[in-house]
C-alpha cells in the first residue's frame, strides 16, 4: 500500500463557511465508455464512507498516465464548488505530476478488485521493473479519455466511479501533503451503483479492510439535511 495509507493526525482547522449560489443542475443523462452521467453536487455520496481510491494523473493523450492507491480523503464542501481534500506526499511519483499538471481523476473499485488495487498502491512508477513498462500494462488496466481533464478514466466491469478533478488550493500541501481539489465531472457504472452491486471497501489503516454490507435507511430522521436526499 502507498505510503499515504499510514496513520497520520489531521490538523486542526475551523472554517467559517459563507452561503453560496445553488450549483446548476447538470442537464438529462446521458452516457460514455459505459458510464452514466452523474452529478458532481452528489459525489460525497460516493466518498463520504472512504472508500480506498485510485488516483490517476498526467495525460492519457501523451501517454505519460500514472495511477495510485490512497486511502485518505474526506468531503470538504458538497457543491458550489464541490471539493475533496486529498492527502498526496512527495514519497509518490503521482505528487510531482499533480503538482505540475494540476489535474486528477478518483476511481473508486468494488471489492472484487480490492487486491489488484493494493498491488498497485505497493509499487511506484519509479521502481526498477517499471522502468520499461507502466502500472496499467503491468495490471492490465484500461485507461479511457476523461472529458475535462487529460488524466484518464479507469474502466472495468468493477469499477463503481471516476471523478474529474482539478486543483483548487496548495496551501496545506507542503506541510500535510493536503490537496483541495475541485469535482469538475463525475461518471457512475449503472451495474455497480453502492448499495445496487457495487461494494467499496475502506481500509482500516493496519492492511485489513472493512467492505460495504447492510445498508442503514434513516432518512426520515434527518430532519436538518432534508436538501441532500432525493
């Protein structure tokens, strides 16, 4: 597993958060390399459990594209714009393409796949055996064109998400390895929807993971959040 998986204390921050524009609604359906469209003011429906992801960088149509495995994450701000902070270290060679290219794709697996993604997370592009060859030769992964970023998507029966994103703030990254990025486009597998046949798994921070089981419905109880159900 990549480095950034090891136990690390999150800085303590206060956010005084100001109101903002209703996000406009992405318009009908429609679909591409068998993913769905899907609203980005909903993907922390999606990262909100932490899910293990893979992080795909640099640029599909010049053939420099890298991927990783991290495991921290969390929501910063659901929409207007969504954000995600992502903890990304200079021990990874996915650090110096993100921060020149300044664009990502998150890929979220089910757990048929939880293997493949920890090789992954446990090799770096940089390693003597990658020097002739690639992560996504070396696993076999396919890697399709994203729509708003260079970085690709990653396709597979299995996987449940990609999400487009683009850099929106550094200033945590040189002492935490924090990034904030900004959700520009998200794509969902209609066969693999958490909680329809997808099944995250999310690791515990020891090499054991946890894999998405019973799904909880309180929704008549979240009386305060009632803008974030459908």
């Amino acid at each position: 597993m990549a480095r950034n998986l090891r136990k690390r204390e999150n800085p303590e921050m206060e956010k005084e958060f100001s109101t903002r524009k209703e996000e406009k609604l992405d318009p009908p359906p429609q679909t591409t390399n068998g993913f769905d469209r899907y609203k980005t003011c909903k993907v922390y429906r999606l990262i909100e459990p932490g899910p293990v992801l893979l992080v795909t960088t640099r640029s599909l149509p010049d053939g420099t594209h890298n991927i990783i495995t991290i495991g921290f994450h969390m929501v910063i701000q659901h929409k207007a714009p969504p954000l995600i902070g992502i903890a990304l270290g200079p021990w990874d060679a996915s650090f110096t393409a993100l921060k020149e290219q300044r664009q990502c794709v998150l890929a979220v697996r089910s757990v048929e796949m939880a293997e493949l993604v920890l090789d992954i997370g446990n090799c770096s592009k940089n390693d003597q055996e990658l020097k002739e060859s690639s992560k996504w030769d070396r696993f076999g992964l396919d890697a399709l064109p994203a729509e708003k970023v260079n970085a690709p998507l990653v396709g597979g029966a299995h996987v449940i998400t990609n999400i487009e994103c683009v850099v929106k703030d550094t200033k945590m990254v040189a002492s935490y390895g924090m990034w904030v990025i900004k959700l520009v486009k998200a794509w969902i597998n209609p066969n693999m929807k958490p909680g329809e046949g997808g099944r995250m798994f999310h690791h515990r921070g020891d090499g054991t993971f946890v894999v998405d089981g019973e799904v909880l419905d309180l929704k008549d109880r979240m009386v305060k959040w009632q803008e974030f159900q459908d």
